[in-house]
C-alpha cells in the first residue's frame, strides 16, 4: 500500500494534465459545452488524482490515459442526468462567434451522435481520441475486440444515415 | 455520404481544443486539492516515522528478555522465606 501510494507520489500532475487533459477535454466535447467540458475534465483529472493517490490505481501498471478514460465515461454518465441539454446556451454563443460552417458540422454530428444506441455512441466518442487503440477500447467497455469492430460498423452506418436524413430535411 | 465524409464530420470532434487557461485551471486545482508537492509527506518524514516504529519494537523485545527488578525482588523474598522455615 506504502510503496503503491509512493509510485503514484513520484508522477509530475501537472505535466500529466497537460497531456491527458486536452484528449479528456475532446471525448467531452463531443456532447457537451466548452465550459462543461472544461469543467468535466477538471473533475476527471481530480478523481484521477485522488485514486492514483489512495492506491486504487496503480498508474506503473496501466496505462494512465485507460484509467482516465474510465473514470470520465462515469463523469459524463453523471453529469448527462443532471445536465441532459446537449448545447448550452454558451455553446449557441460560440458557435456565433467561431467559424460558422465548422460549428453546424460540429452540431449536426452531436444531434447525430445523440440519436445513436448509447454503445454504439461510447465508441464513436472515444474513437475520437485517435491514441486509443481499438484493443483499448474494448478492454474500456470490457468488449470483445469483435463486438467493438461491428459496433463501429453499425454506428458509421447509422450516422450516416442519420446526418443524410437531417441534411435532407434541410 | 461517403466513409471520408463521416471521417470529415469526426475531423470537427477531434478539433476541439481546451483554453490553455483551462489546462491552467485543472493544474492549479489538483495543486488546491493535493499540495504543490508531488509528494505529499517530506522522505525524512517516512524514515523519522520508520526509525520510531524500530525503537518501540526493539524496546518491547528487549523488555521481555530481562525480568523486571520486581520479580527479582519477589524471588529474594521466598528464598528467604524458605530459608527461615528450614532453620
């Protein structure tokens, strides 16, 4: 317990945040606001932090990025029942002030994304971070690699269809 | 729509990037939460913590291996005690 505690002791946080936490902020980007984002990788990190601290991770024996990626798919599970809105009002602002044409994509595939079988939708979004492989993915949502690869399959698929539909409509 | 024009639509989620005063945010909050230290106890700390645990387990097992001046004494009392009754 000692030496465990003592290993995640040694980790430089701070250079660790700035690694992790851009690739942390991107997978809740996804489906929420900058500031919730921003706010949601704090609260990640922090968590990760105080496990690696108590000795319930050991981040010389995993990949650290894995264990965030844990913990912030339970963030954003908690935080999507108290904040179900998929663009705050801030976010709306931005999207006024940023390049036009990139937000509505960014729109049109968040509305996308929310319409799809949540376990599909999980690894859409973590195949964001283009450093997770699909082996970590699976062991992530504890999936055999080829029920990972047939979701990515049905969820192109569905997306698609689904971003085809809306333009469409349009 | 096509495979590249989906990877297009992905392109705009992997864009997205934080403030760096938000990566400054998360760095001093950890700092906040647990100590600008990486480490959160000095090393002389652990060692002072383990040379103290070492004085009261050596202390206790020499303790025993002497019998206190108690006992001592208890035993000079029956010799004597017995050496009366035998006179």
């Amino acid at each position: 317990m000692g030496s465990r505690s003592s290993r995640s002791m040694d980790i430089d946080w701070s250079q660790t945040i700035a690694d992790l936490g851009p690739r942390v902020f991107r997978y809740f980007r996804a489906r929420f606001s900058h500031e919730e984002a921003a706010d949601l990788t704090q609260e990640t990190m922090t968590r990760l932090v105080r496990k690696s601290r108590q000795g319930v991770i050991d981040p010389k024996r995993g990949d650290l990025a894995m264990y965030a990626f844990g913990i912030a798919r339970f963030v954003a599970l908690e935080a999507k029942k108290t904040s179900p809105l998929v663009l705050a009002v801030a976010d709306q602002e931005n999207i006024m002030q940023e390049n036009v044409e990139h937000q509505q994509s960014l729109v049109q595939l968040r509305q996308a994304l929310e319409q799809l079988p949540s376990d599909q939708r999980e690894i859409i979004i973590l195949m964001i971070d283009q450093e997770l492989r699909l082996q970590d993915i699976a062991n992530l949502l504890d999936l055999p690699l080829g029920t990972v690869k047939s979701h990515i399959f049905r969820a192109k698929e569905t997306l698609r269809q689904i971003l085809v539909h809306n333009q469409g409509a349009k | 729509m096509k495979d590249q024009e989906l990877d297009k639509y992905l392109a705009t989620l992997r864009a997205a990037e934080p403030h760096a005063a938000d990566v400054e945010r998360w760095q001093a909050a950890i700092r906040r939460e647990f100590g600008a230290d990486r480490r959160s106890k000095p090393r002389w700390m652990e060692w002072a913590v383990a040379g103290l645990i070492g004085v009261i387990l050596g202390a206790s097992l020499f303790g025993h291996s002497n019998p206190p001046p108690d006992e001592n004494s208890a035993n000079d009392a029956t010799l004597e005690l017995v050496v009366t009754k035998l006179n």
